[in-house]
C-alpha cells in the first residue's frame, strides 16, 4: 500500500488516555477508532483526580462543563496523623482555583470515561471487548490483528493500553534478539513497593457534620497511609495504601483477590480515614472497592518502535496516587502526542515513517521530563506520608512546628509549564469555556 492513505489513528485501549486522545482527533478532523479490550467506562474501578491544568484541555475538548457541573470542588487538603489529629491545613486546592480560574476535582474514575465517552460523535469507532493480539508495518501504514480476527488498517498504532500493555510487549518481543537490554527495559518498567485497598462508600449522616465538604484527608502512620475525601452524591472516595514487605518488577506482580484486601482492611483498618470514619468501616459499607499494586517507574529508552508505534500513558509511565497527578500526566501526554500529529499531518497529509518518527521523538522530549517529575514527586509523596524512613519519620514530627506553606507553590509550578492543545482555541486568553460539542 502506498503513502494515499488517509491519515489514521488506530488508539489501542479506552481508557483516561485513549478516550482523550480519540476526543482530540475528532476536534483535530483526524480519523481514528479505539480498540478496547474491555466495556468502555464500567462500572468499576477507584476514583480519579482532574487538576487544573487538565480542566483546561478537558475545556477545549467540550466537557469540562458537563464535569465541573456534577462534582464539587476540592478546597482544602488537612494533613492528619494515625489518631486523626490534624498537623497540618493547607489551603492548595482554594488558592490553585483562584489562580488558575480551574478547580481541582475529585470524581468517580467510570464517570470521567463516561463523560470522554459520551463527547464522541461517532460511537461506532470506539469498538468494545477487542483487544490488539499483533500489529504489522510498511511504508504506507499499520495493519492491527484484533481479538476477533479482523485485520484493521491505519497510518499509526497508539498504545493507551495501560501498565501491563499489550503493545509494549509485543514491541519488546520484536527486539528481544537484536536488542535484549531494551526489550528488557519494555516488559519490566516498573516496580511496585506499595498496595491499596481502595473504594466507594456512601457517607453516614450522623458523621456528616464532621468531615467537611470539599477537604482531602492525608492520614499519616508508619508503613501505612491514606486519602480520604468527601464527593457528590453522599459518596467518599477512599484509599488505604499499605507497604508490601518485598519489592516486586512488573509484569510479576501479585492479583489480589477480594479475601486479600478483607485480610488487609482487618489487620491495617483500624486507621482513622477522615472525622467518623475507620477505613474499615468504609470497607465494610463501600458501594465497590478491590485491592491492587502500585506500580511506579518511567519507561527506559525509546517510547516509540522507530516506526509507527507510539507508547503513551501508564504505558509509558506510572505514578503511585498520593500525588493525584497519574491520570493528568496521561492527558498531558496525549496533548503533547496530539499537538505534533495536528503539525505534522496538516503539513504533510501523507507523511511518511521518518516524518512520524521524528514527531513521536518530539513528543516524547516534551512529556519525558514530566513523566520524571511526576514520578520522583509521587514516589516522595507515598513514602513520606508513610514515613518509611527514620529521616521520614523525622520530618513528620517535624512538620507538627513547620507549616507546609510550599504546597501551593508546588502545584503551581507543576501545573505552570503544562500544556495545552495548540491547535483548539485558548480558552484563557479567547474567553470563557468552549461549548460541548
């Protein structure tokens, strides 16, 4: 096949990245259709935190509205030791708000891919319980073998499809003669140290009046931690992070069952999560909740196959959840990806294998240094809040005397240098938020 094709994007996995990413293109006029190995959006699954900067291509892809609409802004993150008490009230989330004109939203991750989802003009691209089993390339294009048996044609391969992703295997496997210490580096990225019990519950009225609307509850212990917060509906989105007592490298991780996070929750829960709440006790009420590993790491060389294969997301890196920034970097990502595929295929409709090569390099030069940010900061972050070292657990009960002021500053200069989708009108300098589609 030659280089006449229309440009296509085949995005491998429907989640947070893939259904961003699918959004973008249909602003962009670029066609696509995701392949998810899974339903699109269930049910299922923790809850997400959109930042500012986020909000902000959230707003130009049209749903930042319909979003901010239904979930209540985060104000305030209080910072509590393993009795409960609080050491620390940092205003952060206030103070982002009113520099950036954003709030900072914590919601249920299936309604975040719901809402993605739902922008989709044309649904029928998005093509549920079909997973990628290999992919082939030539000077014209990609051609992706589904789950089905269906050979599906496009101009490049995306891969929104996770920590343990298929794609990044199939890669590795490709160069695991030529290249050994690559392939290596593509089928263990990760490391996992932690785990977490997290979940759903409803909120008791009773204890209302106790945990504040709007309020991030970090709750520091040692070898243990949690966030706890308050969100629509009488719902409280939770997490209990414990330590593991060894070290694992992805993909020889455990899967937890759901006897293993009950086992977990009646040795680690009698924590206090928030004003009238054990983590038991939400354990013991939740609407839905598991037990999985936190992986962490950022993926070693290439993010790119040095053809038309592209790593994007958790399959490029992976952060643990105290930061609350792993489902923004994917978004980042995909803006970055996103703003030198628009350059480059208005520029060149039909480019060839080096054009794209060159601009999934750019690509990864922009989000590499962010992924490495995110990372270091998560990494700290968990181990910090579960005082995993003597030096650790000296801060802390440092901390008690020294205000933690610098927060905002923190996440200002994080969100600061983000960016945005350069071909969509900016919303902060051309007016208020875009319409939905």
């Amino acid at each position: 096949m030659g280089n006449l094709e229309p440009f296509k994007v085949i995005i491998a996995g429907g989640g947070v990245a893939g259904l961003a990413l699918a959004n973008t293109l249909q602003k962009a006029d670029i066609d696509f259709v995701v392949l998810e190995n899974r339903d699109v959006a269930p049910k299922i699954g923790a809850s997400i935190c959109l930042i500012s900067n986020t909000g902000k291509i959230f707003d130009q892809l049209g749903v930042w509205k319909t979003i901010c609409a239904l979930n209540p802004p985060l104000t305030n993150r209080y910072h509590v030791d393993e009795r409960g008490r609080l050491f620390d009230d940092s205003p952060m989330f206030r103070e982002a708000m009113e520099q950036t004109g954003r709030p900072i939203l914590f919601m249920e991750r299936h309604f975040c891919l719901k809402t993605l989802y739902d922008n989709i003009e044309d649904q029928s691209k998005v093509r549920e319980n079909t997973g990628v089993v290999s992919f082939s390339e030539d000077e014209g294009g990609v051609t992706v073998l589904t789950s089905s048996g269906e050979n599906i044609r496009g101009s490049i391969l995306v891969a929104a499809d996770g920590v343990h992703s298929t794609i990044r295997r199939l890669i590795a496997e490709s160069v695991a003669e030529s290249d050994p210490e690559r392939s290596q580096n593509l089928i263990r990225p990760y490391t996992s140290s932690y785990r977490t019990v997290f979940g759903t519950s409803p909120s008791r009225p009773e204890a209302d009046a106790q945990a504040s609307d709007g309020v991030v509850y970090h709750v520091y212990s040692r070898n243990r931690s949690g966030i706890t917060t308050p969100g629509p509906k009488g719902l409280i989105f939770w997490f209990l992070f414990i330590k593991e007592e060894t070290t694992y490298t992805t993909p020889d991780v455990p899967r937890y069952t759901e006897s293993d996070a009950a086992a977990s929750v009646e040795k680690y829960g009698d924590l206090t999560a928030c004003p009238g709440y054990l983590f038991r006790d939400l354990w013991n009420t939740r609407v839905k909740g598991g037990m999985v590993t936190l992986e962490e790491g950022v993926v070693r060389g290439a993010w790119n196959n040095g053809g038309r294969v592209v790593l994007v997301g958790d399959a490029t890196c992976k952060t643990t959840i105290n930061g609350g920034i792993g489902g923004n970097l994917a978004v980042e990502g995909i803006c970055n990806l996103a703003n030198e595929l628009v350059s480059l295929v208005r520029g060149t409709p039909t480019p060839t294998t080096q054009n794209i090569t060159d601009s999934f390099e750019r690509y990864e030069q922009k989000q590499r240094p962010r992924a490495e940010i995110a990372y270091m900061s998560s990494n700290m972050a968990t181990r910090y809040e579960a005082m995993d070292t003597p030096w650790l657990r000296f801060l802390r009960w440092l901390s008690s005397w020294i205000r933690l002021g610098s927060e905002t500053k923190a996440i200002m200069g994080y969100m600061g240098p983000a960016p945005f989708l350069n071909f969509l009108p900016d919303p902060d300098v051309d007016g208020a938020s875009l319409p939905s589609n």
